[in-house]
C-alpha cells in the first residue's frame, strides 16, 4: 500500500487550531514540527555544545513550523485530502485575529515500507567486544560464548551506541572489573551506558540527566534488557546548578563515574566528580573533541584525577581516570 504524506505550513499560534481541524476531517494522528520549539532547543542548549553542524544551523534559520499526517493513496485518502484543501482556505476567516500561517499543503507520495521501516536498515548490531554487543530490537545476532546482548530501539531519542564518544566509554567500561560495583552515569541519555554496566555485572546503577525525557526513556531501554529493578535508579536534574541533587549524589560515594557530555560541562562537574567518588575509584569521560582533550584533562588533574587510559577515535577523545 502506498501512502501520502501531508505537510500544512502553519505557525506556532496556528498548531493547535489546524490540529484539531484535522480531527474534524477524521485526523487522529499527526506529526508537529514548530520552528519555535526548535530555535528554543537550539538557544538553550547551544552553551553545552563543542561543534554544531552547518546544516544544523542553517535549517534553525529556515525552519517552518508544520503539520504532518498520513492519508492511504487511494480514493478514499484522497477523498478526505480534497476535502481538508477546500476547507482549509475557509479556517482563518473561521479563527479572525489569530495568525495561521501560509496554510500551504505539501504532498509526498511513500512507499509503506520507506516511511514505516526503512530508517531501520541504517541501524546494525554494533560488537563492542567479545563481552558485549549492542542489538537493535528487531535484529537476531548469535552471541559468542559469555557474550551479552544490549537490546535498544534507536527510532528513540538520544544515544544509539554508535557514536564515536559511546563506543569509547563501552569499551573502556568493559576492561573494568565493574562486579557489584556502584555506578554513577552522568548525562545518561538512553540509559546506555547504566545497562551496559548492569549487564557487565554492576551491583547497583545511579543514572542522571538533564531531560525528563531521558528518564522515560532510560527507563523504556532498561525494561526491554530486563534491568528496570532496584539496582537502576534514574533521576532528572542539573547537579550544576542543583545543590541539593548534586549532595544527594555525593552522599553515597561510587566506584565508578561514567560522563560521556561535553567539554564545558566535564570540566563543570571535576569538583562533584570528587565528592561522588570512592578513593581510588575510576572516572571515565567522553564527548570531548581532540581539540580540547589537554585543556579538559588539565583541569581533571588539578582536582587530583591522574589519566590512566586515553583514547582517540575520528576526532573524538575519551580518558580513564583515577583518584
């Protein structure tokens, strides 16, 4: 079956009302792109980030706020299309005052499977060593002997294990004896790296991270490995500027800190890396561009942190550390 994908130009005051003009014309499901939003998340977050894609940032000058939905290509779907297009030219004298937007529509004709499934095909199991391997959902790998399996749905958000800056911190976190080890996860994301440590045998798992939404989502990847229990906790929260969260984390001290974030940021967090951890205990971080590795690592040291490991993958840095 083929379909159509619609896109309505609107703006950010007009999602709301095209939205439920769609669900009056029988639209239940839609897919709301608001260039608001995203020239927000860019502004925010812009001060954590070492490098930003040129495209990145052309499109946080052109983007358009839209209104996506799906229609099946048959008389039917273009039936209710053609009704949505007369109807919709008579919605802004309905909603006086309000700015709509162009109300342009765009129509892409797709294949079920290009649109439903065939993002899956960019996503293969990812072999860290003979210890672990990362598995999209729907894949089947044979393990090798002692191998585990890290089961993860990449259509989320965040951090799928194939980043440069991940693979670092997996494989360095596989050369730790991390048996019934304390876990602190700085920045979780997905939870990647707290279910790696879960699997490679860490008796207890402490993951943090700015977004509510990684909480969700750490949560929803820990279940599918079946390590959503009380060995992993997951807590949303700045330790930077949350006195009471980063005492909270530092009360119990851990064996092992796992931060794979940004320069600005490692280099934020080097006095709390010292309260959280044990005395000779490892810190290990990532997400380091090469270009910053000596100024971020300079800084570990003058808080006592002597680099026990380095390493460097297509112009990314991560380093073991102790105390």
């Amino acid at each position: 079956m083929n379909w159509a994908e619609i896109s309505i130009q609107t703006t950010t005051e007009g999602i709301e009302i095209v939205t439920g003009f769609l669900m009056a014309h029988g639209v239940n499901q839609v897919m709301i792109e608001d260039a608001a939003d995203f020239q927000n998340f860019l502004s925010d977050t812009t001060v954590y980030w070492d490098y930003v894609d040129e495209g990145l940032m052309e499109k946080m000058e052109h983007c358009d706020t839209k209104v996506k939905f799906y229609l099946t290509d048959t008389p039917d779907g273009y039936e209710t299309l053609s009704q949505i297009r007369s109807d919709l030219t008579r919605l802004p004298a309905a909603e006086e005052g309000i700015d709509l937007g162009p109300l342009t529509v765009e129509v892409v004709y797709k294949e079920q499977e290009e649109w439903e499934t065939a993002w899956q095909k960019y996503y293969h199991p990812i072999e860290i060593s003979g210890n672990l391997i990362i598995v999209p959902e729907w894949e089947k790998v044979d393990l090798k002997p002692g191998q585990k399996q890290l089961l993860l749905n990449p259509g989320m958000a965040f951090g799928t294990g194939g980043h440069n800056t991940t693979r670092l911190v997996l494989s360095m976190l596989d050369k730790l004896p991390v048996e019934g080890e304390k876990v602190l996860d700085m920045g979780c994301g997905s939870g990647i790296l707290s279910i790696a440590a879960l699997l490679l045998g860490a008796g207890e798992v402490t993951a943090v991270d700015i977004d509510p939404l990684a909480v969700k989502i750490a949560g929803e990847n820990a279940e599918l490995n079946g390590v959503q229990d009380e060995r992993l906790s997951i807590i949303a929260g700045n330790v930077l500027t949350d006195d009471a969260l980063a005492d909270q984390l530092a009360a119990e001290p851990v064996d092992l800190i796992l931060a794979n974030i940004v320069a600005d940021v490692l280099i934020g967090m080097a006095p709390l890396f010292v309260r959280c951890l044990k005395p000779g205990g490892d810190l290990i971080i990532s997400g380091i561009i090469t270009e910053r590795a000596e100024e971020v690592l300079s800084v570990m040291r003058e808080y006592g942190f002597a680099v026990a490991d380095q390493q460097e993958e297509n112009g990314w840095c991560a380093a073991r550390l102790s105390h």
